[in-house]
C-alpha cells in the first residue's frame, strides 16, 4: 500500500516537473504578445522579439558567448542554436535590418515570428529531453573557432 502511494506520489511530482514554466515556456508567451500587440509597429515587434531573443540567450547560456555578439555574428549564433540557417541566410536578417528599411511585408513578418517560435520549442524540447551540456560546449568552441 505504502509502495502504491509513493509511486502515485513520484508521478505526480514528475508531471509536475514537466509542466513547470520553463524559461523557453515564458519567452513563447512572451513572443505571442508581442506579434498579436496591436500597440506596437511592425519595427518595434521586430525591436521587441530581437531584445527578447538576446534576453533569453543570456539567460539560458554563458554570457560570454552570447553578451558581445551582434550584427552577422548574432546571426550566425542563432543559426548554431536552431541547426540551420534560416537567421543570417533567411528572414531572420529582419532581426538586424527592419529598424533602417522600409516596413517589411506581413509575410515576412509572420515567416520571422514562425522562425523564433520554432527556435525558442526546439529550446523547450532541449531543455525537456537534456541536451547535453558537453554537446553544447563543443559547438560553441567549433562556432568560436570559425569566426
């Protein structure tokens, strides 16, 4: 009997662990706010999403790697996280080219929050799954080593 409640016990607290508010939850959240915010312009929603992609960077990764990147190098970084290169070869480049360019199409601008959105789920099933932390060095040391 005491075996049956302790393993009732142990589930619960399991799918309590998988339900938390992860960090990667709260920047999804966030990022829904500001692509539907009917405050903000498309440049500020570009502005917003880029400072919360930055915000998340430095908070989920080693400020060293990420603080001093801007420009094609954030790019490029960003492509590492997300396996491709849709940031410095794709829409992503609206993250540094939207503030001095004309407004860029709805298109765009929903093909960019897909990108993110699709980034910051890849960062929860990391996060979920426990991509390894030693992976995760080599490739920041290949990245660094590259650029």
């Amino acid at each position: 009997m005491v075996l049956i409640l302790a393993l009732i016990f142990g589930i619960a607290l399991y799918r309590r662990y998988l339900n938390r508010p992860t960090l990667a939850k709260l920047a999804l959240k966030e990022l829904g706010e500001i692509e539907f915010s009917t405050d903000l312009d498309q440049v500020e929603k570009v502005r917003s999403l880029s400072i919360l992609m930055k915000r998340y960077a430095l908070s989920h990764n080693n400020r060293y790697d990420v603080a001093g990147l801007t420009g094609p190098k954030w790019l490029a970084w960003l492509d590492l996280e997300a396996g491709d290169t849709r940031f410095s070869h794709g829409v992503g480049r609206l993250l540094l080219e939207a503030p001095y360019r004309p407004l860029p199409p709805n298109e765009d601008m929903e093909e960019l929050f897909s990108l993110c959105r699709a980034w910051f789920e890849r960062k929860t099933r990391a996060t979920r799954f426990g991509e390894g932390a030693k992976v995760k060095r080599r490739l920041l040391k290949d990245h660094r080593v590259n650029n």
